[in-house]
C-alpha cells in the first residue's frame, strides 16, 4: 500500500504510458490496478516494485514475467523482461540497472533459457537500453501499431 501513490502517479503520466498503452489511466483505473491487478506468485517471475535505496523511494516497477504464447499457455524456459521507471528519474540509468540485474537474475537463478520483449515503434529510449543489455532484434510485427521483438538467449549472453 505505500507504494501505491507513486505507482498511480507513473500510470497517470501520459509520457510514461506513451508507447506502453498509449494513453494515461485515471487515478481511479491506476488504483484499481494496483489493488486488484497483481496476482501473487510462486516463481518469483512477476514484475516487482523498483526501490532507490538511497531513500527507500519507488521509482517504478521492472522484472521477468512469462511469456505466453497465442492459446495463453506459459512457454516453458522463456521470459519477458519490462521496465517502467518515473519520468523524473528518467535518464540516470536506472532501467540499465534493472535490466542488467533481471537478466543474471533469469539465467542464473530462474534458469531460463531465453528472454524477449517487445517495444513499440518510437520507444527510442527503451530500444536503447535492451539493445545495450545484448538483445537483438528478431521480427516486426504490426498489430494496430508497429512492434518490434527483440530477444536474448542464455547460451549468447556473456
Ligand atoms: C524506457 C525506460 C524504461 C528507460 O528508463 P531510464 O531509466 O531512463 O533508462 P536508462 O537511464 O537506463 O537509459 C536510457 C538510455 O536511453 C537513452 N535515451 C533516452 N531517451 C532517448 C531517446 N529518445 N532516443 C534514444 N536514446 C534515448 C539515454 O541516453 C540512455 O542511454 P545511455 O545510457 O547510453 O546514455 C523509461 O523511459 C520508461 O520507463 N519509459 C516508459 C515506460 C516504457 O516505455 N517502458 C518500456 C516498455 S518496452
């Protein structure tokens, strides 16, 4: 619950959720989200509240989740890797982190096998950190808008 303000003030911000949803939540929808939308987990493949810990601050949400294919079911060995930062802590190299620490963390801990993610067209920012953390671009797809799949495999990643 302490969290809950600063994750409705990301939701609400229109140039967070520009290229992730394309419009802001209401206050009213971004709570909701937060009180209801998050299942607990068993496998630790959730995204998880981000902490700065020189103030104890939450600064947004990252992590591993899996990824389902088209009938829903869970492809085994496989995860999908998000990062969401608050625009005011844009740009200080937050998402690097995070990004960096949930790939060891899926590899060595999860031990999965390969992680994907996809980012909308325009997302400059997020195409750079992924391409930074060693994904490569493996197809564009159009549904509505243009997104493009980026992936990193186990057996690739030094
Ligand atoms: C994408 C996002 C996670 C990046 O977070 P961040 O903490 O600012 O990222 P970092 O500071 O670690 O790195 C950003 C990098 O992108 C670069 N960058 C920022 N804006 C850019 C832009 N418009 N075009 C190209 N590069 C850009 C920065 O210079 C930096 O690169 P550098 O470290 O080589 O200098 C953040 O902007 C965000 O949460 N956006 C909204 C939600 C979202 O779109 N999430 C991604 C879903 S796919």
């Amino acid at each position: 619950m302490a969290d809950m303000d600063a994750y409705c003030s990301m939701d609400q911000d229109a140039e967070v959720r520009r290229y992730v949803g394309g419009k802001p939540r209401t206050r009213e929808e971004a709570e909701r989200r937060f009180l209801n939308g998050f299942q607990p987990v068993t496998d630790r493949m959730a995204m998880w509240a981000t902490i700065l810990k020189a103030d104890n601050s939450y600064i947004g949400r990252c992590g591993l989740f899996p990824h389902f294919q088209s009938n829903g079911e869970k492809i085994p060995g496989e995860g999908a890797l998000g990062l969401y930062i608050a625009r005011e802590h844009w740009r200080k190299g937050y998402a690097t982190e995070a990004g960096k620490a949930f790939v060891d963390f899926g590899f060595n801990e999860l031990n999965i096998k390969k992680i994907v993610t996809a980012i909308e067209a325009g997302n400059d920012a997020s195409v750079h950190v992924i391409e930074k953390l060693g994904f490569t671009l493996s197809y564009t797809e159009y549904v509505h808008r243009t997104y493009y799949h980026y992936v990193l495999e186990k057996f690739k990643h030094v």
